[in-house]
C-alpha cells in the first residue's frame, strides 16, 4: 500500500487543480480554453456580491481574466458549452459526445421526477416549445407561455412552458447559445454545438471510461464515489466496476493519503502519478481568493479531509444562527486555507467592502498577510467593478472565532 502524507496529498490536489502555477498568463482565447480544459468544467452561478462565480474561478488562476473572455468563447467560438454537470457549468465542447449518456437518462427520469415537482402540465408544453424555437430561433423563458404568477412561490416558481424548456435542454434537444446578464437563450442544439462534437457517437462503456480517468486526471486521487460525483455523468455502480477493473489491469493503484487530522484514507491513483509526487511544484505562498464554488472546494466533506477547512455556505441558515457571514470567500495561501473573508463589491459607491475576515485557528494575522491580502485585494477590483478597497470598523477577527 503506498502512503502520502498530508503535504503531498494537499500538494497534488493543487496541482490538479492549478493551483500550484503561479497565477499569471493570458486568460483569453485559446490559453483560457486550455485552462477549462484542465479544470474539466467552471460552474456557473448567479450570486454576484464580488463577481459571478465562474468568473472568480477563472481568475484566481489567471488574473488577466475578463468576463468577455468566456462569453467570446462560449458565444462565439463555441469551443465551451453550458450544460449540467453537479450543477450548472461550463465545458470544454469536445466532452460534448459524452453528455450524450447524460441526456438520455435524463429524459427519462426528470420526466418522472419533475411531474412530482412541477407536476405533469409541462409535458403538453415539450411540443409547443420545441416548435416555437424552431420556427423563431432563440428564445428565453419570458418570450415563451404564459407570464409567471405575481407572487412568485420560490426561486423554482417556473410555468409549464419554462419547465419544457428545461427539460429540452437537460435532455440535448436545446442548447444554451449565449447569455445577457445572466439570462439564458435557447437555441436548437443543432445550431449551437459544432457538427463534429454534434455527430459524433460513443458507446456507453467509453463513456465510462472516459468519466472515470478523466476525472481521476483532474483529482489527483480519489475514491470510486469520487469518480462518479465528479461529473455527475455515470452511476457510483458503473464507477466501482471501472475501478475494479482497472486495479486488476494495473490501470490504477491503491493508495493511503492521510487526512489533516492524521486518519488514513484510502483512494485510486495512477502508477504514474505516484512516481511524480516527489517532484510536484510547491504553491505559490501568495494569498488567493478562491470562489467558493471553486472546483478544489465543491466536495465539501473533502476538502476538511484534506484541508481540515469546515466550509458551508450558509444562504438558508437564518441571521442569528450563522457561524460567518452567507456568502464569504476562502482565503488560500500555500498549500493551507489560512482564513474566509466577508466582503461585496458596492459598485455604486466603487468600493470593495471589507465587512469581516476569520483566520483559521492557529493562523497569525501579521503585518506580512495582512500586506499579501491587500496586494489581491487590490487585484480584484478591476473584476469587481471597484476602484478602491474599504475596510468596515472590527473587521479582522480573532482566529477560529465564530460570528
């Protein structure tokens, strides 16, 4: 059984998650495209108290990043499309082939399982819907069926006509062609995906395949379940089977990481991952701003494995019940999460508000952090639409501190 301990194991998560290079380089066109590529997806979501958080996800990687960037290069090159993964993402177009899988299961079973949520008037609506966009072009909720009810129910308060939509884009008939602000139109996939990702065909078993390695590529290690969560395409089933297959092929080997608090853990590896550990990069000691979307973070049980970080976003937890604030952004130095921050761009006062920051216990706030936080603070503002950073009174808090 080969062992790693805990720097290596943090070390060679980073850097599959390129968080070892030093964040520089173009974040545009085809180096941007690249850089997806290695992420194997960037998940897209509306929250916009700093920016959106793809956005963020690209930049604390390449601070040259625009926001125009992807848009250029979803909308008009097409060489990303936005389709599910855990969640809403956007995905290098070459991996088109293999969301095929994802859409065919999926006709299936939000059909069944939207009629207990929505219920079933959408289904009347999938032919009406299809036939406008096809006869009209691109359409967005609001130009299709009836208006929304004044009083809304909740976020997910859509009429039939929305929830055909939905469902016709889950299950590949429609394609995200581009957004306005953060609005989605649907288009015929046909005119949105590029013939040769559009026509190509795989069989289920290298689809797996391809989940299975392609995912252990951009996690370092894992564990079967890990597999199968990270592009929520195949079945925790089909991932246990790939790994037994694959150790008795010699394709991945067994390993023991151990975790922050000492306890082992034990994961698939490639042979040829093991050999390269001791030559991995050391981080940047530079402070990042991670999105707390971020792909290194998504796993949340994970990452206090390996970080010994407890992080929850906090939306649906009432004011007096929340440890931090909702919506606070992780504070990566290193190889360690040394704090989370508080802050929203007010972008109509310009400014880049400051509310609180919590060091993780044991982690000294010095005159030396304090000037590497505000070095990346003053990198954000252009992202953030801001021009000059603001700190609230008492914002710096005593670490490990809750509130």
């Amino acid at each position: 059984m080969h062992r790693i301990d805990n720097a290596a194991a943090r070390r060679l998560f980073l850097d599959a998650h390129a968080l070892t290079d030093r964040p520089a380089g173009p974040g545009k066109g085809a180096e941007l495209a690249a850089l997806i590529h290695r992420l194997g997806f960037v998940q897209v979501d509306s929250v916009n108290t700093l920016a959106r958080a793809h956005d963020l996800i690209l930049w604390s990687r390449r601070p040259s990043y625009r926001p125009d960037a992807l848009r250029r290069l979803n909308d008009r090159d097409r060489a990303t499309f936005e389709h599910w993964t855990h969640d809403a993402s956007v995905i290098p177009v070459a991996f088109f082939p293999h969301w095929r899988l994802r859409f065919a299961r999926d006709r299936d079973r939000l059909r069944a399982r939207w009629n207990d949520w929505q219920g079933s008037a959408f289904h009347a609506e999938i032919e009406t819907v299809l036939r406008h966009v096809t006869d009209h072009g691109a359409v967005h909720s609001a130009e299709i069926g009836e208006a929304r009810a004044e009083k809304s129910t909740g976020w997910w308060d859509w009429h039939p006509s929305k929830t055909a939509l939905e469902y016709l884009w889950r299950c590949g008939d429609l394609a995200i062609t581009r957004r306005e602000g953060f609005r989605k139109f649907y288009d015929l996939t046909e005119r949105v995906i590029p013939p040769e990702h559009l026509d190509a065909h795989l069989p289920d078993a290298a689809i797996v395949d391809w989940a299975c390695e392609g995912a252990l590529d951009r996690l370092g290690f894992a564990t079967s379940g890990e597999l199968a969560a990270f592009w929520a395409l195949i079945t925790p089933a089909e991932a246990k089977d790939w790994a037994a297959r694959a150790l008795a092929e010699g394709r991945v080997a067994e390993a023991e990481i151990a975790c922050a608090d000492g306890a082992p853990r034990r994961v698939l590896i490639r042979p040829d991952t093991l050999d390269r550990l001791a030559d991995l990069p050391e981080p940047p000691g530079r402070l990042r701003v991670l999105s707390p979307f971020d792909p290194s973070l998504r796993d949340r049980k994970r990452a206090e494995r390996l970080f010994g970080f407890c992080y929850r976003i906090e939306i649906f937890v009432p004011e007096p019940q929340r440890r931090y604030g909702y919506y606070v952004f992780p504070l990566l130095e290193g190889d360690r999460i040394v704090g989370r921050i508080d802050m929203a761009a007010d972008r109509q006062a310009g400014a880049l508000k400051v509310r609180a920051l919590w060091p993780e216990a044991g982690v000294r706030w010095g005159q030396g952090r304090q000037g590497r936080l505000e070095a990346e603070l003053d990198r954000l503002l252009p992202l953030a639409g801001c021009d000059r950073v603001g700190f609230a009174d008492g914002w710096l808090r005593p670490p490990g501190s809750e509130g």
